[in-house]
C-alpha cells in the first residue's frame, strides 16, 4: 500500500489536516525550524577560528551561511527520517509564505529524500481547499527561499555587530535590530515630543439650540467666530503652546462676557449647507489591519491577536492570517455576498463584485486577504460552540469585516448650520456666530454588519475622543429663528501628541514601509520583553533604557535607525525576492559599503570598527533641569544632583513613571521620598536592632541596622576585610507591590523579614519547602525546584498541602503563570478532585492536580468527554510513576564515547561541505 508522508509546521495543523486526508497519509509537524544559524558557541571546535567564526556566515565568501539542526529538533529529525523510510512520496507542506517555504527547503536539505517530494500550498485549512493543494503541487520557490535567508543574516550581521556595543554602553544583554530599534525610536520620539509639550488654554461657548417648533429636536453649536474673526481651537496651537494664524483667543473672562449676553438673544441661521453622505466599506483584513482592529475593538495585544489567528487558521476557520494582500478569491466574494444578501436583504448587496487592490508595493506574501475559511462561511453563531472567547470574538471580527467588503455603500446627507446673533464684550457689540454639524444616515449599508474603529486622535478641544458621532439637524432654512438655552463658557487645554498604541505604531510602521506586517506581533514583543517599552492601559510608554538605547543608535549609527534608509532596505529585499536583486552583492554594500551607500560609502564593519570612544555617562544621562541628572544604570535610573557641600545625591525613579511626567518639581520630589536618606521603623523586638527602609537600586527594601563592630585597630587593612567578611550580614527584605516607603510600618518589616518562611517537608523526597520572595517574584523552594505562587500574600498563608499540589502541576518557565483551564469536566470518582483540560508545553492534557495525562492523537480538547477523561487518567495512575532515565551526564558520557572516533571526520566534512 502507498504510504506518503506530509509535513507541516505545527501538531495543531497536522492534527486538522490529519482528519481530511485518508489512511495513506501520515501528517507530521516539524514544529516550526528544526535548523538555523548557530550561536559562535555552537559551533563545531574547528570552525570557531574560521570564517564562521563570528556570525556562523562567510562574509569574505557570497555571505554563505552555516546552518545546524536547533538542539532541541534532532529527536524531531530523527523520527522525520524514520517515517520517510516508510514513505513513498514526500509533501512538504508548510506555510505559503517566505518564512514557510524556508522551513520547507530546510527539511528537504536535512531529510535528504530519495523518494518523490511535493511542495503542497493553501492559504486555508478546509477540506476542499487540502484536495486542491493536492491536485496542485509545485517545487520550492528558490526566489523566497534566497529572501527569507537574506533577511535572516542581514538582522545576524545587524544584531551581532551593534548589539555588543549597547552591552559595553548600556547594559548587558540588550539587543538591536532592523526593525526592532526604529520601532523603539518611534516610540521614544514621541515621548519626546510629550516631555517638550507646552499645554495651552483656550475658552469656547456652547449652547443648546432649538427652532421655534418644538416637535423639531434640540442640536448643539458651539462658537466658531466673534466679531468676523475665528474664534481659536485647540488645532490652532503649536506643541509650544504658541498660538498661530489670526484666530481669537478667548480666556475666561470673555468667554463668560459672550455667553452672558447671549442669554437673551434671538439666533437666525445665516447659512445651511447640505451635501449628499456617501461611505464605501474597508477593504477585508490583512496582516496589519487586523492587528490595528483586534487592538481598537478587543483590546488585544498584537501577540495575542496573532496567536488567536494561528489557532483559528490552523483548525480550519480562517484563511492564512500573514498577508499583505486585500484581494478575495472568487469563491470568497460569491460567498460574502450570497451570506450578506441572506442576513440583510438583497438590496444591501451592490449590483457589482467589489474588488480590492494592495496600495503597498512590496505585497507579496500569501495572494488572499485574512477571512472565515471555506467556500461558503460559518457565521458566528454557528461555530461558538467550538470556539474559546477570544477566538470567538476574532473570528466575529474576520466574518464580519469579510460579509461587510462586499456590501453597499452607506448612504445620507451631511449638513453644515452657521447661526448668528449680536453679542456684547468689553462693551462692544460684535456678531457671533454658532456652528454645528450632522450626518443622517437614509441607507445604513455595509454599516449593519460592521463599522472600522477609529484611533483615538485630537480634536477641537484638545482632548481625545474616539472618532464624531452623528448628529441630527432639525429641519431649517436660512433666516429661520431659533432659542438658546444651556449657553455655557467652557475653559480647555491642549494635549500632547498622543502616546503610540500597539495599533498605531503597527499603522505608522506600515505606513513608513518599515518591516513586513507579519513580524510586527514578534517585533513589538520584543521591544515589551528587552525592557524599552511598556503598555499602561493601550498606550506604549518607552523607558529611560530605550532613550539611552535610540540616543547611542541615534549618533553613532543614524542611517540604522534612519526611516527612510530602512524603507528603502525593505524594498531592496523585495527586490531580491522577486530576482531582481543579487543577493550576495547588496550583503556586499551593506556590510562592506562601496563608496557609494552610506555615510562616506562606510559599510556596518567599517562603522563598527571605526566608533571612536562613546562616553557611555553622557550616554546614560539626561539632564532634567535645575542641575538634576536622569542617569540609566546598570540597576535602573536615577536622579543626581549636587547636594550643595561639594557631594552628590542621589533618589531612584519608580518604574511606573512615565518619561513626560519627571519635571523638576516631581524630581524635587523624588529627592525627598525615595532619596538616601532612611525610614526608621522602630526597633527589631528579638534583637534590639533599628529597621529601616530604604529605597535602593532594585527598589524600596527593609533592613536591620546592625551595630558598627569594634575591630583591632592593630589589624592590617587585609585583616580588617577578612574579619569584616566573617561578620553576620544584615536581614534584608524588597518591599511587596502592595506597599510603599510612605506607607511600610515596623509590622510590615518584620513579616517580610521572617522569609524564607517554612511551609513544611515533602513526606516523599523529605525536603524542606520554603516560600521566599525573588527578582521575579515568590515563589517556593525545595531543594533546586522552584515554583512560581500566584500571589505576594500566598508566602505568608500557603499550607504545605497546597505547597505539595503545585508541585504536583506540571513546572512551566520563568514567567509562565498557570493557564486558565481549557475546559472543566467535572469531578474525578477516584481523587474526588475536578478534572480540568489544560494547554501545557507539550500539548494538551487532562489532570486532577494530582495525575496528568497528556491527550491521545486522536482527541482534542473541544471533543474529549468526561468518561474519556476518567479512564486516562485511571490508565496513568496504573502504569505507576514514569521511571527515571540515567542522569544526563552519564548519558553525555556514553554519547561523547560513542562518537569520539568520528567527531572530528564530522567535523572536517562538515566544514568543507558548507552545507548551503
């Protein structure tokens, strides 16, 4: 019987296609790369001097890359080589986009088949789609693979030549890159741009009007222009606070004199414009639309909207979710239409198709824009049940943008109403004139299914709002009397720029051509988890590490962090993709320069090489004003200034201040609150030492102040450091999220004193379990296991029977808080505990917080049923504890001895093979 082998990225995607394709086909999941470029450490011991040495890529040679299979992937190539074996044909069938097919050619290098191989595509996982792809089979596309692998050494040469010069200026482990550090100046010049907002004040008058008629609804108008001249806005400000043009400004006292007067007057309408209102929808989702929307509407990450899209896409509900491109295939439009014609009616269809184009040059990646998967769609309520809520509500986001594409335009009228009436100020009469305006909706459209959200920006008053609403206008003509009432004096301030939201910054990447929108989720994660920004509500609030990060990209490497430069690098490699580019030659001009690129023709090592002395103070420092210093150090920033007696001092800067909000007072402040200076407490009752609390370089701490010794004045200076070494350290203890050096008393100090506290022994291993609190928060110990707890409060209160049920979960990585369960199924007949369905590192599984059993192929989380659940987990605990393989040295030893004699032939072969 023919047996073919398909191979495809994730297990989730083999396990959905798995289900279309019959028995004759064993799907299995590479589980994204299996090789790249190694780290210099990684590399064989004979290559280390070479010219891999430094970035695992010849630079002297066509930038030849060296590839090695990731550590973590040579069980995964193993059992891939074992089923080819078995195999008569080979299907490669990774994601259609660069990135895809570079996995896809990495597997055929590696796997090296000898049987027939089949690039197979689709940009949906259904099971017409998956017969398509089978019918339509190609070779590797050598085009996408040669840009996926020029982008991958150009950020290696990027990352490994700037990134040591931020470790030695900065702080260890920071990073650069490509897009990665334009992003971070994005975020940090408009930070700037806030810190150096001047704010404005400016009054204005509003009233409620209404026509003689009082069936007719109420509007309301504000004043547009006194006297014949237009009366100011918050718009008519600069970001200095200066007031431009020839407009009015109002303060209170004229303002008030206007609405005064006012009270009494009769208004007649000196002008009523009407236009017809005509709104097409959006175009359906790419990439980045997504983001921007999911942000605006959901209120989710771009990470969590791209993990969501991955689940959707990769269990049948979703086109291929990284896409650039606008267009829907014929099926998708015949299905829209046909859905929104059955939902709204006949009429909220067009006569004809709309078809959408790309505006960006360089979109190239999957041919289909993101919408619900199939020849005809699923609505929301049909797919609920089966759907987790975030990957409800996106979905209803997909389905809705997609039906919407495809429906009418909106249509109304819009109308413009001047009203004038005769005001007094400063006693002199002058005209005053009101204006407002509506939209009235006659036919809503594509407005039943959906409506794109809008990004907070600044309006008239300054402040910001979500987009206008739509007001409605009472019926008019001009001359027309109305009544005022309500007439109020309202006083307003400027805003600064707002702050970049993941959303926007997605939008002005884009809008720069600056990276592909399908790495803007990873870039942004990257610029949140290196510490350069941080999210408060939406916004993206950059840290003093980022200013002393851009500042040093900024004046030493401009044209890396340049928007145009990096622009044009984007279409250059677009250029390569499509064969019009030498690859190797632009590597050349990059790295080597050519006299006619950059700065002075430099290339990046001529850059590097050719720096000059940073002085990495100056750097790291900011002045304030008034001679305080903002200074970035290796443990966080701080404010310095002289202290008036030929000294310095210093206070730290609480993390959860944003750079536009440390003035001078509020640095004035500082001094004074989280200066050197310490709290005392009161005295520790056991010992009779003072506690105090202090604020120091990882924050705010508590400490007991120990006696000065009395040491042997006789004593050598080196006997002096011996003996002061030997003498017993004072307790210390960080300060709980919850409490502050204004608000700590002495009770509080000694309870985090008495950490590490013992929670009790382990009846099986008979080890101590402790809770202490750690740089990454609490947590309990026992022995060399830690485990994270889910709250500050828990170290004090947490029993050793709960202590010995978290040890009993499965351990998770630093940082990864214990998931909400999948699902509950309700409560084990054996540990009479409830049985949950969790997502854990290896895929999902069932536990009753004391048994664990990972799911069989064959079930999912959304199928598995209660019995199911029972008889795993029964089946685990009768098989008894998994026995412990040999410890990993042993294992190493017997490995090393194994290969010893032909490691270094490996090696040489290697070498000389340059695997390409």
């Amino acid at each position: 019987m023919s047996r073919k082998l398909v191979i495809v990225e994730s297990p989730a995607k083999a396990r959905t296609i798995a289900g279309y394709l019959g028995p004759d086909y064993e799907v299995e999941a590479s589980i994204g790369h299996i090789r790249d470029l190694p780290s210099p450490s990684e590399l064989p011991a004979d290559m280390k001097k070479g010219p891999f040495g430094k970035f695992a890529v010849d630079v002297e040679n066509g930038f030849e890359p060296f590839y090695v299979v990731d550590a973590d992937k040579k069980k995964k190539v193993s059992e891939l080589k074992r089923l080819l074996k078995e195999s008569d044909e080979l299907y490669l069938a990774t994601d259609e986009d660069r990135e895809g097919e570079a996995i896809a050619w990495h597997l055929l290098k590696v796997l090296e088949p000898k049987v027939p191989v089949k690039r197979m595509v689709f940009h949906e996982i259904t099971r017409e789609a998956i017969s398509r792809a089978l019918e339509a089979t190609r070779d590797i596309d050598d085009r996408l693979v040669d840009a996926q692998e020029t982008r991958r050494i150009l950020d290696r040469l990027y990352g490994y030549e700037v990134s040591p010069v931020l470790w030695r200026k900065i702080a260890p482990g920071l990073s650069a890159g490509r897009v990665q550090s334009v992003a971070t100046r994005l975020v940090v010049e408009r930070e700037r741009e806030r810190m150096a907002f001047v704010p404005a004040s400016y009054w204005d008058v509003t009233g409620i009007f209404a026509v003689a008629d009082d069936a007719e609804p109420s509007f309301s108008a504000r004043l547009s222009s006194l006297g014949g001249r237009r009366v100011a806005t918050g718009r008519d400000f600069t970001d200095r606070g200066e007031l431009r043009g020839d407009a009015v400004q109002l303060d209170e006292a004229a303002a008030s004199a206007v609405a005064r007067s006012l009270e009494d007057a009769t208004f007649r309408v000196l002008s009523l414009e009407t236009k017809p209102y005509t709104r097409r929808p959006a175009a359906p989702f790419t990439t980045s639309t997504l983001q921007q929307e999911a942000s605006r509407k959901l209120r989710m990450s771009s990470r969590q909207t791209m993990r969501t899209a991955q689940s959707l896409y990769e269990n049948g509900y979703i086109t291929y979710m990284r896409t650039d491109s606008v267009a829907l295939s014929a099926q998708a439009i015949a299905a829209a239409r046909r859905q929104a014609a059955e939902l709204y009616g006949p009429e909220s269809i067009p006569d004809s198709q709309r078809v959408y184009t790309s505006k960006s040059k360089g979109a190239q990646e999957a041919h289909e824009a993101i919408r619900p998967a199939g020849d005809s769609f699923r609505t929301p309520q049909q797919v609920a049940g089966e759907l987790s809520p975030d990957q409800l509500k996106l979905y209803d986001l997909i389905w809705k943008r997609t039906v919407a594409s495809q429906m009418a335009d909106a249509r109304g009228s819009t109308a413009t109403v001047r009203l004038g009436a005769e005001a007094e100020v400063h006693g002199q009469k002058r005209e005053a004139v009101f204006s407002a305006s509506g939209t009235q909706i006659t036919f809503r459209g594509f407005l039943a299914a959906y409506e794109e959200g809008r990004d907070l920006e600044r309006y008239e008053d300054g402040e910001a709002k979500e987009g206008k609403g739509e007001a409605r206008l009472p019926q008019m003509v001009e001359g027309d009397s109305l009544t005022a009432s309500e007439l109020t004096a309202d006083g307003h301030q400027t805003s600064p720029p707002p702050r970049y939201t993941e959303a926007s910054l997605v939008k002005a990447l884009e809008e720069r051509g600056i990276g592909r929108p399908s790495t803007y989720a990873a870039t942004i994660s990257v610029i949140q988890d290196r510490g350069y920004v941080s999210n408060r509500g939406q916004a993206l609030v950059p840290s003093w590490l980022a200013f002393a990060v851009v500042r040093l990209l900024e004046e030493n490497f401009d044209w890396l962090v340049d928007y145009d430069f990096t622009a044009e690098m984007e279409e250059d490699l677009d250029e390569i993709a499509a064969g019009r580019r030498d690859r190797a030659a632009w590597l050349q001009r990059f790295y080597f320069g050519d006299g006619s690129g950059q700065v002075d023709g430099q290339g990046l090592r001529d850059l590097v090489e050719n720096l000059g002395e940073i002085d990495a103070r100056d750097i790291n420092s900011v002045p304030i004003g008034e001679g305080i210093t903002l200074r970035v150090g290796r443990y966080g920033p701080y404010l310095e200034m002289p202290d008036g007696e030929g000294g310095t001092k210093r206070a730290s800067v609480p993390e959860d201040l944003a750079p536009d909000e440390l003035t001078v007072e509020k640095a004035k402040e500082l001094f004074t609150t989280h200066g050197d200076g310490d709290v005392e407490l009161g005295v520790h009752p056991e010992t009779g030492h003072p506690i105090v609390a202090r604020s120091g370089r990882y924050g705010p701490y508590v400490t007991e102040v120990l006696p000065e010794p009395e040491l042997d004045e006789s004593l050598s200076a080196a006997a002096k450091k011996r003996a002061l070494a030997a003498l017993p350290k004072p307790r210390t203890a960080s300060l709980l999220k919850t409490m502050s050096l204004d608000t700590v008393t002495l009770e509080d100090a000694l309870k985090l004193l008495s950490l590490p506290r013992v929670v009790g022994v382990d009846p099986e291993s008979g080890e101590e379990i402790t809770a202490q609190n750690g740089r990454y928060g609490p947590y309990l110990k026992k022995g060399t296991d830690s485990r994270s707890l889910p709250d500050e409060e828990s170290m004090f209160t947490i029993t050793l029977e709960e202590a010995l049920a978290i040890y009993a979960q499965p351990k998770r990585g630093r940082g990864q808080s214990a998931s909400a369960p999948l699902r509950e199924l309700g409560e084990d007949p054996t540990s009479g505990k409830p049985i949950q369905v969790k997502d854990g590192r290896f895929g999902a599984y069932v536990t009753d917080g004391e048994t664990n059993r990972t799911l069989p192929r064959d079930v999912t989380p959304e199928t598995i049923t209660f019995e199911q659940a029972v008889q795993l987990l029964a089946d685990k605990r009768a098989a008894g504890p998994t026995k412990k393989r040999g410890t990993k040295k042993a294992a190493a030893k017997k490995t090393a001895a194994k290969k010893a004699p032909a490691k270094k032939a490996a090696a040489k072969k290697t070498a000389a093979k340059k695997q390409s």
